[in-house]
C-alpha cells in the first residue's frame, strides 16, 4: 500500500496499521521514509512474511513520485490531498495534483486507488479515471462521513457501509483521514465491527495536532509541519476546542518551501487568526514576522525576536487559562518549544 498527498500521509498510515495490526501480519514503514533514499531502506526492512506492507511517497518537485511507485509497484495506492505544500518545486497546486496522481498511475489493472475527492484538483483527475477506485470525503465521494466532535475526538458516522467512528483524532480535516483508512481496511478483509473497535484506541503521533496539558491551561501542539493547508485547519480546530480555557494564543512558525506566492499565504494565516479572535500571536520567523507587520492589528502581536522564545511566551501569555496552538515548518524548531512549554 503506497500512501502519498501534501498532508495526512503519516496519520493515514499509522491509522490503518493500527487497524490491520493483530488481524494479519502488517509491516509499516518506520518514520518518514519516504524519499528515493528512505523507500529502498523502509522495503529492505519488511519482513519476507509480511501480508501488507504501508509505506509512504513523499515529492518536493515533480518526477519526484514516479520512480518511487516504480520501485514500490502497489496494489493499493492512497492519496490523502493535493494542497499548497512545496511550491517552490510545483509552482501550483494543479502540479501538485499531478504529481501524486502518479501514484495512481503505476497502479497495475488489478490495483485499487483510494482518493480524497474533497480535495478539488484530485476530484478533477478522479472524473477521468477508469480503473478501479474508492472515492471519499465529507461533501462528495463513494464513501462519505458525517463528522461530528466530542472533547474526547472526532466521530465520525457513514452510511455505505454503516459505521460509527469514535477516535481520539482532533481537526475536521483528519476526516478523510478516517474514511481513507477505513475504506482500505475494508478492502483488504476487515468487518466494520473490527473497524470500530481498533479505531477508539489509535492516538495521533507527536506533534500532529495533539492536546497536551501545560501549566497556563493547553498546548495544541501542531509543530511537526506547516503548510496554508494544514494551518488553517489547525487554527479552526483551535477556536472550536472544547476545553477550560477562555483564551486562545497562537505560536506561528514560518511556513517553508512555498514558493513566490509565499508572503499572501502566510498573510492568509494572520488574517484568519485575527478573524478567530486569536490573541496574543508570536509570530517566529522572517516571514511571519513580516506577515504580522503588515498586518492592521498591531496589539495582537508579540515579536520575541533573538529573546529565549519560551521565556518570552510565558511572560506575555495573559493570567488567565490558555490554549495556545504552537505551529510551524519543521526546521523552525518548534517541537523543542512544545516540550519547554509544557513542563
């Protein structure tokens, strides 16, 4: 099983490993081995005995994923979402479309392709494609779910078949996520009753969106990575959390790798935050710090500069139970300000 797309691909993953594991002998690539250096490693690693192998395709610039699905030649190829992630590669997102299509594209004519048609570039392509595929998504698709939330996670109903999803999983847009999973664990034998019972107990990774207890209230620790994509369903998630906490904070990272139309994405971020009412923002990075600047709202900001970023936080979140989303590209650095936060 080859899972690829601009976010979702590691909680995809994980989810229907979790699934499958106990059911039959599954083998999940470890991390994020999912380059032309960390796929022959991750395929190396599987056991000879292994039934169902999950292993991730990551791309940066096009050509990127054809050869990777050449060397992993699937039977079931998943794509998660086509977003505005590695744009200085692809130039669009109508490239990045294209370019995980190629996972669907070396599937052979037996093979079974899974799609988020939510997401619209992969709905376009999905139109005209004649094999065999499972569409899925809230507003569209083969299989959808009707998501509602809990302050325990997202839950998460469909009709053909019926299931009823409770998981611990935060964030509207883990959704398809949920359905992707299910619907391939389907495929390869599961009942819903298993289905329904293993996904109760699956807990994201670190960093993905997870809820942690801090001294100043919560921290929605999102830090893994950051595209407009990804952040903007982190800081909704953030305004609608169900928790003891009046207040909302955001720690925002830069975003990178977004090509020339960077500077209005990370604008687009600032300007939902102050829409949601989200106050103080510590903008970390050259780019949201510019971001902020250009910004009308002045008061809402906190430039910690070369300060210690922790210290800084701390001292200018206001007395008051908080929940501060920390948010940002990986080599920002902000997985190491979670964990300072939260002591």
């Amino acid at each position: 099983v080859g899972v690829t797309g601009t976010c979702g691909k590691t909680t995809t993953r994980s989810l229907l490993y979790h699934l499958l594991e106990g059911r039959m002998s599954v083998y999940s690539a470890p991390g994020n081995y999912n380059t032309e250096i960390g796929l022959p490693l991750a395929l190396l690693a599987m056991p000879r005995d292994a039934e169902v192998g999950l292993f991730e395709l990551g791309a940066s610039a096009p050509g990127d994923i054809a050869p990777l699905a050449a060397l992993l030649a699937p039977s079931i190829g998943v794509i998660t979402l086509a977003g505005r992630g590695h744009l200085s590669g692809f130039g669009g997102v109508e490239a990045v479309a294209q370019e995980k299509w190629d996972l669907v594209r070396a599937l052979p004519p037996n093979g079974a392709a899974f799609v988020n048609v939510d997401s619209p570039p992969l709905a376009a392509l999905g139109e005209r494609y004649a094999g065999n595929m499972t569409t899925v998504g809230i507003d569209s698709g083969d299989f959808r779910g009707r998501v509602t939330s809990s302050k325990n996670g997202l839950v998460v109903d469909t009709h053909a078949p019926r299931l009823h999803l409770e998981t611990r999983l935060l964030g509207k847009h883990n959704t398809t996520n949920i359905l992707l999973a299910a619907a391939v664990a389907i495929d390869l034998g599961l009942s819903t009753g298993e289905i329904e019972r293993r996904i109760k107990t699956f807990s994201a990774f670190p960093h993905r969106l997870n809820l942690v207890p801090a001294p100043f209230g919560y921290i929605l620790d999102d830090s893994y990575n950051a595209n407009p994509e990804s952040t903007r369903a982190a800081l909704i998630e953030l305004a609608r959390l169900d928790v003891s906490a009046k207040r909302r904070a955001f720690v925002f990272g830069d975003m990178l790798d977004l090509g020339e139309g960077s500077a209005s994405f990370h604008d687009e971020v600032i300007e939902l935050a102050l829409e949601l009412g989200i106050d103080p923002i510590f903008p970390v990075g050259d780019q949201t710090t510019q971001a902020a600047k250009r910004s009308q709202s002045a008061g809402s900001f906190v430039f910690c500069e070369d300060r210690d970023l922790a210290a800084c936080i701390l001292s200018h979140l206001p007395d008051e139970k908080i929940a501060l989303l920390v948010k940002g590209s990986l080599a920002v650095g902000l997985t190491k300000i979670v964990q300072e936060l939260s002591r």
